[in-house]
C-alpha cells in the first residue's frame, strides 16, 4: 500500500491514510441503505 502512496501512522502498524485524504468528507451510512448488488 505505501508504493500506492498510503502512508502509516508510526503509533499504529497496522492504520494507514490515503493520500489526500482530508479532501474527502466524511460518510456516516447506516449499512441497510448501501446497495447491496
């Protein structure tokens, strides 16, 4: 993942962030409305 550009969190091995990652809003879904095709 880090070739792809992630990066990790030296507290926490196994957290990584995206890139750019703060450009993204943040979703809160309830699972029963995502589709599930």
């Amino acid at each position: 993942m880090k070739q792809q550009g992630f990066s990790g969190l030296a507290s926490e091995w196994w957290h990584l962030d995206a890139p750019k990652w703060e450009i993204y809003p943040v979703s809160d879904i309830p699972f029963e409305k995502i589709s599930h095709n």
